[in-house]
C-alpha cells in the first residue's frame, strides 16, 4: 500500500471520528443545555449571590462584598454557623452509630434459625419507611411528644408524673428528633443489613462453632468482614442523606408558627432560616455554598479510598 494511500486513511478516519463526536455533542445538546439550566446555572448563581449582600433591604440594589459572607460564617463564633456545623457532625455521628447497631441486631433477629412469621415482621419493619416522612414526623409531634395530650405524657400523668415539654429544651429535642429519624431511616438499614446476612456463607459459622467461638466473635471475625461491602454504600448514602437532613429537625421544632423553644439547628436549617426568616440571601447562600463543597470533599475523598487501596 502506497503511503498516499496509508495518509488519506488516517485522514479519512480522523475526520469520522471528529463527525461523531460532533454528532453525539449535537444528539446530547438538549440534555446537556437541560443540565445547565436546572443545575449549573444554579450553583453559579447562588455562588455570585454569596459574594453580595443581597437581603430583604437591598433586594435590587446590593452590592458586592466579597468573601465578607464566608467570613462571618467560618470565623465569627457567634454567627452561629459553626455552632450548627458541629451539631450536624454530632447529628450525623449519633444517627448513623444507633442505625448500624440497631439495624444489625433486628437483621439478625429476623435471621434467627427457625423463626415463624419472618415476612409478616418484615413487612411491619417497612411499613414506617412506606409512609410519606412529613405524616410520620407531625404524627410523633402531636401523638407522642404533645405536652398537653401526647401519648408519652399520658403515661407520665398515669404514672404520677407531671407533663414534659419533650421538644422546649435542646438536649430534649435532639433525642426525639434521634428517635424519629431512626424511625424513618432504621427501615432501609435494615433491609440492606437482612440481605447481606443472607448471603454469608453458613459453613463458616458452622466451621466457628467446631471451634468453640462465640456470638461476638463470629459476629466479629465472620459477618462484619462478609457484609461489609455489601452496606458500604448504603452507609454512604445514608451519611450523606442525615448530614442534609431537613425535615426532621424543622418540622419538629423549627417549623413556622409552630416553633417549640428549642434552639437545635442543622446547617440546612440554619441556612433556611437565614434565607426565609431573617431573608439574608448573601449570607444563605454563602452557607450554602461551604454545604456544597463539603459535600464534594467528602464524596471525593470517599471515590478516591478504592484506588488508594488498589
């Protein structure tokens, strides 16, 4: 084959190549131009907002402040952003600890050798994670934790107790808030804990017995090991679904109108005060704005283990 020939295919190739891609940047466009609009163009804007002092008094005529924002977020104590930044670590921390060690001990129970009605108690254990989350958490807020006709003080008075206002004080609060969350979040935990246990190998533990080992350490050596990549990534997931937790922490004490005394806030609460309440648009957005690149950190650092480890 003359070298004419070999040129004018290289050439002949390049330029299909170039006509595809082209023509795949062409199909895409509509997709992509979607993507911009309804995600992109969001975070840059709300980014420019973050660098202004937009608010309810300069709605049209605010100006730009710089990192004035940032900085009264992350370096004024009383600003009040650390403060939720903490408590939405502690949050996350509680949450997700009580989740793996309660979804784990049901998902065994459930997994007990010879247990009658396993699919009745497994449905029963769904059933909080079918009802939609807003009816879950005002039924908890006015059927157990009402001081005036809740459940729990029902039992108190019966008991000989005077009535507790279970959501006026913080330390209070943060625990209902904890158990209506594992409400809601122990249902999926659970079944991704039950499935993994299934698929062990049951001639280890058989192998465990023989040699005289006990329930912690079976637990230990064998199971934990064998289902843990099978819940890592719903571990993931549900990290990063309790630190943009919302609704829980809002609806039960935070909620407009209904407000209960307690002064518990998240950084999605305290971002939405700010923006809503206070109507600080600069200074929310800014939140916003450290929320988002935390989040990408984390997912970062968590994408980058597997190579590390490879």
């Amino acid at each position: 084959m003359k070298k004419s020939d070999i040129k004018s295919d290289i050439k002949s190739t390049k330029k299909k190549k170039r006509d595809g891609t082209a023509a795949a940047y062409l199909w895409s466009a509509p997709s992509l131009l979607l993507i911009c609009l309804i995600v992109v163009f969001p975070i840059f804007y709300t980014g420019y907002i973050s660098l202004t002092n937009m608010n309810v008094y300069h709605w049209f005529t605010y100006d730009l402040i710089g990192l004035d924002n940032y900085k009264e977020a992350l370096l004024v104590f009383d600003s009040g952003f650390l403060s939720a930044l903490f408590l939405t670590v502690v949050w996350t921390a509680v949450n997700m600890l009580l989740q793996l060690v309660a979804a784990y001990l049901l998902a065994s129970l459930l997994n007990t050798k010879g247990l009658k009605l396993r699919n009745c108690y497994r449905t029963l254990l769904i059933f909080p994670w079918a009802m939609p989350g807003y009816v879950s958490i005002l039924l908890w807020k006015t059927g157990m934790f009402n001081s005036q006709f809740g459940l729990l003080n029902q039992w108190m008075e019966k008991m000989g107790f005077s009535p507790v206002k279970w959501l006026a004080d913080d330390m209070s609060a943060f625990i209902c808030c904890t158990i209506v969350n594992l409400w809601l979040a122990l249902p999926f935990m659970i079944t991704i804990i039950d499935g993994a246990l299934q698929s062990v190998d049951r001639s280890y533990y058989e192998s465990a017995l023989l040699d005289g080992a006990d329930w912690m350490q079976r637990t230990w050596y064998i199971t934990i090991p064998a289902i843990r990549p099978i819940i890592a990534p719903s571990v993931v997931i549900t990290i990063f679904t309790t630190f943009k937790q919302f609704d829980v922490i809002y609806l039960l004490t935070q909620q407009a109108g209904a407000k209960t005394g307690a002064h518990i806030h998240t950084i999605l609460t305290y971002a939405y005060e700010n923006a809503f309440i206070t109507n600080n648009y600069g200074y929310s957005s800014a939140v916003s704005m450290i929320i988002f690149v935390i989040l990408i950190v984390f997912s970062y650092g968590i994408n980058m283990k597997p190579k590390e480890e490879s």
